[in-house]
C-alpha cells in the first residue's frame, strides 16, 4: 500500500481515511526503524511514497473539514 491517488481517496469515507491513515503512520514508523538498524537507504523511496499519500489524505480530510 504505497501510493494511492487522490482519486481513489475521495471516493473514501472519513473513517476509511483514517484507518488508511494510522496504517501509513505505522508503516512509516516500520520502515524507518529498519533503516535506523542496518544503516541501509534503500528503503528511502517508499518512505517518500508514504509520506506523499499520508499528506494526501490529510489534504483530502482538511477539504472536508474532517479532523
């Protein structure tokens, strides 16, 4: 689950939104500790990726008004 349109989010709910959200923020998370421990950077384009569709979705939420 890396990048994912903004087409495809705004045919989601709020609650979906959030749900993918949370499980983007712990992916994050996930990626950025393995790098932390084998030093290697080849992770750093799907971080970049999940970092794009995290703001995405909060883009999309914030048009809604959704918080």
């Amino acid at each position: 689950m890396l990048i994912i349109k903004a087409k495809e989010l705004r045919g989601l709910s709020d609650k979906e939104l959030k749900t993918k959200l949370d499980d983007l923020n712990l992916e994050e998370a996930i990626e950025k500790r393995k790098i932390a421990a084998t030093g290697v950077s080849s992770k750093v384009v799907k971080i970049r990726d999940i970092k794009r569709t995290i703001a995405r979705i909060l883009t999309i939420l914030n048009e809604r008004g959704a918080k």
